[in-house]
C-alpha cells in the first residue's frame, strides 16, 4: 500500500515570487508546520542533485533526512527524492498561474513505507494531508500578508 498525497492551493500572488519563495528549501520552517531545521549539504542555490538534511516532528517522533533534488524547472516544478531516512519519500512542488494571474500550488507527497511502518499507511496518509492543508495554509497567508504589508506601505 502506498501513500501518495495531493493537496493545493490558490495564492494571491504571481508564480515566480511563490515559486521563488516556496522552492527555496531554507524558506521551509516558516511555513512547513512540521520542519524544525533545513541544512543545506551542497553548496545553495538549489540545483539538480543539491543535497539538504531536514529535521522534522511527524506523529509526535522526530525525523530526520536528506532530499536531493532529482528534477527541476525554475518557476514551474521541483521533485526531490529522500537520499536517506526512515521512509522513502518523494516531494513535488508545481506552480501554475491561474486565469486571474494568482499562483495555483501544487504539493505532493509519495512513498512506499517499509517494514513496521507499513502497518500505518492508513494514518500516514491523514495525517500527511491534514499537514499538508496546514503548510499551504501558512504559506498562503505569509505570502498574501507580505503583498498586503508591502502594498499598504508603497
């Protein structure tokens, strides 16, 4: 049984600024309810094959590991694969612009749990897209509340 996550959202604000903000790994504690740190392993800007170790709280146990970016199309799409850690994962960002020029993201969330964990795919699967409503959520609202602040004070 695999997990496989989809969630989105719509963000008031252009694909390349969200694409910007949310495709930069370092940005991720701000809006990720359940990342605690990012380290980047290789050398940042994010690239194919970068490397960064994230530490995590997900079901009440702390996780750690590393993603390596294995696709990516600036503006538009970002996959990164786990290179190490307890569950083989892989995470896609798209962005696409709607008719109304706001940003339309795209989050998702895939892997095969192993070993005892299979057991609770069921819950991982909730649980992934009940955090995964919350980190879109977030990033809507930081992003949306920075155009308001920026605008407000233009």
């Amino acid at each position: 049984m695999n997990v496989d996550v989809t969630t989105e959202t719509v963000i008031r604000q252009p694909r390349d600024m969200v694409a910007a903000f949310a495709g930069d790994p370092t940005n991720a504690p701000s809006w990720y309810v359940n990342i605690v740190s990012v380290e980047w392993k290789t050398a940042p800007p994010i690239a194919l094959g970068s490397q960064l170790a994230f530490v995590a709280r997900f079901l009440g146990r702390e996780l750690s590991y590393t993603y390596e970016v294995v696709e990516q199309a600036p503006g538009e799409r970002l996959v990164m694969k786990t290179a190490e850690g307890p569950f083989p994962m892989e995470t896609t960002y798209a962005w696409t612009t709607t008719s109304d020029g706001h940003t339309r993201m795209t989050l998702r969330n895939r892997g095969t749990p192993s070993g005892f964990s299979r057991l609770f795919t069921p819950l991982m699967k909730r649980a992934i897209r009940r955090a995964n409503t919350k980190d879109l959520r977030a990033l809507k609202e930081l992003l949306e509340r920075d155009a308001s602040a920026s605008s407000a004070s233009a």
